[in-house]
C-alpha cells in the first residue's frame, strides 16, 4: 500500500493547510485552484536552479501511480503518496530547468510489481493500464497515447500530459498555427523481401503540386507514430513557413498489415536485413519514381526513434552510399544480446568496417541513463554515446544532441525536427 504524507514530510507550501486538516474541502479547492493556475504541478526554484515539482492527482482509488521519466528513468511507474484521508495523491520530483516530458497518471496501476515483461506480456498490460490512465486535468498541453496504435480509443482526458519547462522552439510548431498546409497521400508498398504488405503515407510540402522543384526525400520508420501521435505534418507545415527546414517530401512508413503488434515491430527494426532490402531495394525508387525528390543520397534522410534509429543506422550501413543522411532519435544502440549474447552489436561491427559516407544525426535524452525493460543492462545514453565515440572516429559526420528528456514520443517528434533541421537546413530544395 502507497504510504501518506505526513506533515514531517517536505512538501510545498500549498499542501500545508490540507496536511493539517485532510478533510477539509476549502484546502482541497485551493489546491485544485493553484494547479490550474501552475498549468500542471507545482513548481518551486530551487537554490541550485533545478525546480521541485509536485504532481498532484485528486481522486479516489486504492492507489495512483505516476508515469514520468522524470520520476523514475528507468520507465517504471512510481506510487504516489496519499494524504490521509484526503482524495488528494502526491509525487515530488526535482528536475532540471530545461526537461521536456510527457507524463500520466494510472489508478491501480497493472505495472505495478510486474517484474520483467516479454513483449507480447507489456503490450497487453500498456493496453491496460491505458484504460486506467488519466491525464493532468490542470495541464492542457497533451499527446495522444501509444494505445491507441493497437486499437485502443482513448478521449482527449485519458492522454498524456505534456511538461515542457525549457521551451524548445521547436515545440511551438506542433501547436495550432495558420501556416500553408501540405497534403497527405497513401498507397500500397508490396514487398518481396519481406513478404507482406503495408501502407505508406507521404507527407507532400504546400504548394507541391505547382512546383517544379526536386525535394529533399525523408523515410521515416513507424510512421503513425509521427503522424497519429506526434502530429508530425503539423509541425512539418510550420518549420517550412519560417524557413527552418527545407521542404522535403517526406514518406511515413507503417507496419506490416498483418502486423502482431510490438513482438513484431522488435524483429522488423532489430538489424533485420531483410527490412533494409525492402527500404533500399523497393520502398525508394518507388518514392524516386513517383515523386519529384532529388535522388542523390546526400538529399535523402532515413529516420526513426528508438528501435527505428537503430534500423536507420543498420540501413545506411548495409548499402554504402545508398543514404546520405540518418536520423537517430533516442536509437536503440544497446541491441545485440538477442544477436550474440553482447550488447551494442551495431557499434561492434561499425568499428570494424571501412569508415562510410552517411552524416548522422543523433539524439538522445538525458533521463534515459537507465535501461529499459527491453534493454537490459545497458542504457539509451551509455548506448548512444558509445556509439556516437565509435561513429566519430571512424570518420563519419555526427551532429550528437543530448536533451533533457525520456523515452517518450512527447520529446522524440521535438529531436526529429531538430534533426531535420540541422540535416535539411533551408535552401537546401
């Protein structure tokens, strides 16, 4: 059972008063007033410029459970603290100034004591815990939920909440903005080398239709990811009309249709050749063919996040020269036990290969310094600088951005503008 706050306990000062007396209804209102007012939870500046935050769920239930990478990096929930009888739920967490993070918070939480889950075991619990989550009603900056992507509805009240304190411009772009809009189309990409069949949906900049222009081409893998959940074209229109990027095609590239789910998703971008033969070999001369993008490979971005990252790397390394340009964001880079009982099999075999041609950049988020439950003793961070040491000296072009943020979409779409960015600067088209 989740222990309560007493008023030994540090907490801010807004509690106090309810501390004091946990039934009174005149705290409880205050309290919900001053988070309201907060945006989300509570914020106190601390003497060496970090912010104590205070995330405050108000409700009943046999227990709350906060998830945030801020309160556990590791991507565990955290049980929050009850204040006695009071329906009010308390986590205090200290960041830094600057972090970005989606967080929710899960009434009886089935992750709770899970211990180590396969694939198949946290997908059927993130399904429900997706039915039990709620998001900060004080906070009204949200994103849609992983869930939803295996089928789950989730309203706007069951989302993740969004806790940006450092404002990166780039987050401006994801919000509603007047800006000329591009359009979006989908067909069918047959694959011989993998055997299946899937929809490709390809992002086409304002005014394509009456220019001439050959764009810079961007492959983007799990893409109802960036399009359902992260809003990805939104962001896309805004960064052209200010001139951040230059207006590329880009190609969002789905699962399979008689896709299982996560298992499927870790053997598809797990180093699998025959995923990057279906890249390479099918998926761009179709986009070539089909569409006016530069076909140099010095115009041509493949990205992804996560295991996505690690699949983009491992592309660009099997057909030297094919690709120009990789964007990594928070890759994968701790993959290899399931290979050869070793981690980091990527940067095991770039060290020993001829030094390539493709720039990278590459992302990761400070709060991803512990492993995940799909990576087992090696984190994101560890993986990522080792394998940013590795890429710089064998030769290749690294753009290493480090941010401070966890493993969720929230931070993943901000670092894939960025990227895209600093890869296609404007006047590059």
């Amino acid at each position: 059972m989740p222990r309560n706050v007493t008023i030994g306990d540090p907490v801010h000062p807004q509690l106090v008063e309810l501390i004091a007396d946990p039934n009174s209804t005149t705290a409880v209102a205050g309290l919900r007033a001053a988070l309201v007012e907060a945006g989300g939870p509570l914020r106190r500046v601390l003497a060496d410029g970090t912010v104590e935050l205070t995330f405050v769920w108000i409700g009943e239930a046999e227990s709350v459970s906060l998830q945030c990478g801020l309160a556990s990096h590791d991507g565990r929930p955290v049980e929050m603290q009850r204040i006695a009888t009071s329906p009010v739920w308390v986590a205090t967490v200290e960041s830094p100034a600057d972090a970005l993070v989606s967080y929710r918070f899960v009434l009886d939480d089935p992750f709770l004591g899970a211990g180590q889950l396969d694939d198949d075991g946290w997908q059927r619990l993130m399904i429900q815990a997706q039915q039990q989550s709620f998001a900060d009603p004080s906070n009204p900056s949200r994103i849609r939920p992983l869930a939803v992507l295996f089928g789950l509805e989730a309203a706007p009240e069951q989302w993740e909440s969004i806790l940006s304190l450092g404002e990166p411009a780039e987050t401006s772009w994801f919000r509603p903005h007047q800006s000329p809009r591009g359009t979006e189309e989908r067909f069918e990409l047959a694959s011989i080398a993998l055997g299946d069949t899937r929809d490709v949906t390809v992002y086409l900049p304002p005014g394509y239709s009456e220019q001439t222009l050959h764009h810079p081409l961007v492959v983007l893998l799990d893409g109802p990811s960036w399009i359902t959940l992260g809003e990805m074209p939104r962001a896309l229109d805004a960064a052209i009309a200010h001139r951040a990027i230059a207006a590329p095609v880009v190609a969002f590239v789905h699962q399979a249709h008689d896709s299982g789910g996560l298992a499927d998703r870790v053997l598809e971008l797990s180093c699998n050749p025959a995923h990057a033969r279906m890249l390479l070999d099918e998926l761009l001369p179709h986009l070539r063919a089909d569409y006016r993008v530069d076909p140099s490979p010095t115009a041509t971005v493949l990205g992804g996040a996560s295991l996505g990252g690690l699949a983009a790397t491992y592309t660009a390394m099997e057909q030297p020269g094919a690709i120009g340009n990789v964007l990594s964001v928070s890759g994968s880079y701790w993959y290899g036990c399931e290979r050869d009982d070793t981690p980091e099999w990527l940067a095991r075999r770039l060290a020993v290969e001829p030094a390539g041609s493709f720039r990278l950049y590459q992302q990761v988020g400070r709060l991803e310094d512990a492993p995940l439950s799909l990576s087992p003793g090696v984190s994101h961070l560890v993986a990522n600088r080792h394998f940013r040491d590795v890429a710089v000296a064998k030769g290749h072009d690294v753009i290493y951005d480090e941010l401070t943020t966890a493993h969720d979409l929230a931070a993943f779409r901000v670092a894939a503008m960025r990227g895209l960015g600093a890869l296609l600067p404007a006047g590059v088209s």
